[in-house]
C-alpha cells in the first residue's frame, strides 16, 4: 500500500513542479515499500540514496524558479529545504553506519514533511510563478 496518494489536492499549479513532486512521491513509496517488505538494507540504501538525490535536483529546480520570479518568500522557502537536506544526510549517515534502520516513524517522517511543504511553502511559490506569468502575459 502506498504511504502516499498523489491527488490534485497537492498540485501548486505548475507543471514542472508537480511532475517533480509525483516523482518524489514515487520514491518516497517505494522506499515505504521495500521497508515493509523487510527488505535488505543494501537495497533500501540504494532507494535512501535515489531519493536524496532526486530531492537535492528538485530543491535546485525550485530554488531556480524562485530567482527567476523574484519570490518574495524565497529565504524562508530555502531554510525549509536546507533543514530538510541536512537531516535526510544525517539519516543516510546513521542508516549506512548501521546506527539505525528506516522504521515506520521515519516514514511518517518524511511523508508529513512532503506533505506539509508542499501543501503550504510550494503551493505559495506556485500561485507566485502562475500570477507573474499572467502579468507577463497581459504586458
Ligand atoms: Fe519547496
Ligand atoms: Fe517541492
């Protein structure tokens, strides 16, 4: 069962953004997934590192945007993503030393983290890109 269901309740009203975040939330499954199974660390390593990757090249697409639509909320927006990165190395880390395993509580972690940022921080830049395209397009 998927720890996450994508549905348009998530969308910030950007195409790019949302593809990225229903890739997130693939991996973020798919992680869920091979942890309930009970499968090898090696192979939820693998996962741990995909998705920490994919996070890293979304957070820069964001950050992206963010310069070319002058986004008023753009600092906040990016301390909410650096914590993120910080504490999901952190667990990479500990994961890979064997100081711990990805649990159920790492988890829900994780999905109310995507859930809440997307829902409030992303949806903000969202609206904030589709109202300057609009502008630029009555301009
Ligand atoms: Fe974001
Ligand atoms: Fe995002």
């Amino acid at each position: 069962m998927s720890l996450i269901n994508w549905s348009d309740a998530l969308s910030v009203n950007n195409e790019e953004i949302d593809t990225q975040h229903k890739k997130l939330v693939n991996l973020v499954n798919a992680l869920h997934d091979h942890m309930a199974a009970g499968d090898a660390n090696e192979v939820i390593g693998k996962v741990l590192d995909r998705m920490i990757e994919y996070t890293a090249f979304h957070f820069q697409t964001e950050e992206k945007l963010m310069e070319q639509y002058k986004y008023p909320g753009a600092g906040l927006h990016k301390i909410e993503h650096k914590k993120l990165v910080e504490k999901a190395l952190d667990l990479q880390k500990r994961f890979k030393s064997g100081q711990m395993q990805i649990t159920i509580e790492v988890m829900n972690f994780l999905r109310d983290w995507l859930k809440h940022h997307i829902a409030e921080s992303d949806k903000l830049l969202g609206g904030h890109i589709a109202r300057a395209k609009a502008k630029s397009t009555v301009a």
